[in-house]
C-alpha cells in the first residue's frame, strides 16, 4: 500500500506541477490580453483623432479654396477698377 501511496503521491505532486505551470501561462496570457488591450485602446484613440484632423483639413483645404476664388475675384476687379479709371481720367 505505500508502494501505491507512493506512486499515487508522484502522480499528484506531478499533475499540481502541470496545473501550476498552466495557471502561469493563464496569467501571462492574461496579462499579455491586458495590454493588448491597452494598445488596442490607444490605437482606436489615435484613430478617431487622425479622423478627426482629416475632416479639419478637409474643411480647412475647402476654405482656402473660397479664399482664393475670392482673392482672384477682388483682383479681376481692381484690374476692372484701374481700366475703368484710366478710360475716365482719358475723357477728361
């Protein structure tokens, strides 16, 4: 019966040593998933924000675009002005 005790006590203390290096690798699992994560968390983050700064400058290339059609109109209307003044100072 010790002989069985015996055989039966190294069936054990190796099955706790299985168990425990599982139960290692459950927590580095774990913690890996953790961070993980945490990455994964900061990359949504970045996302929204690279987002975010594309629809600025989306708004920011369309506002430039109406600047400068603006900018060219107020120039075509001086050239227009300097003309119209130059034929009118002519006829006086």
């Amino acid at each position: 019966m010790l002989i069985i005790q015996s055989q039966l006590l190294t069936e054990l203390s190796a099955m706790l040593t299985v168990l425990l290096s599982t139960t290692k690798m459950l927590t580095i699992q774990s913690q890996l998933l953790t961070e993980l994560s945490a990455a994964l968390t900061v990359l949504l983050s970045t996302t929204k924000m690279l987002t975010i700064q594309s629809q600025l400058l989306t708004e920011l290339s369309a506002a430039l675009t109406v600047l400068l059609s603006t900018t060219k109109m107020l120039t075509i209307q001086s050239q227009f002005t300097d003309n119209f003044s130059g034929l009118l100072l002519s006829f006086l």
